[in-house]
C-alpha cells in the first residue's frame, strides 16, 4: 500500500503451449495486488491486438 492505497500492476503475459482451435498461443492481461500477490482480475488478448486498449475492459471488472 502507498499512502493506504492498494497498489495494482497490470501485466500481459502469453501462456506458453496453450494455443486456441486457429492454433495461436493464448495471450491474458491480469491485475495483480502487489501487497498480495493476488490476480484480481484477468482477460484474454486477441492474437494480434494489442493488450493496451484492454485495460479500460479489465479496470471495469
């Protein structure tokens, strides 16, 4: 916590050996509790989208 804020950081990360049925890997965007270590909340990223333009979609979760 910073100044008695939870601190959260945003991270993309492709799973390694998980593809979908097109045979891309699976890309997710997560929020993470830094105090915790927590994910509180994750989303997949399209095969050729960018993750920036999903945080909006994971901030509303």
């Amino acid at each position: 916590m910073i100044d008695g804020r939870r601190v959260i950081a945003f991270d993309g990360k492709t799973l390694r050996g998980a593809k979908d049925t097109a045979g891309n890997l699976t890309h997710l965007l997560a929020g993470i509790c830094q105090r915790t270590g927590t994910v509180l909340a994750q989303c997949a990223v399209g095969a050729k989208t960018n993750e920036i333009p999903l945080l909006p979609k994971l901030l509303g979760l």
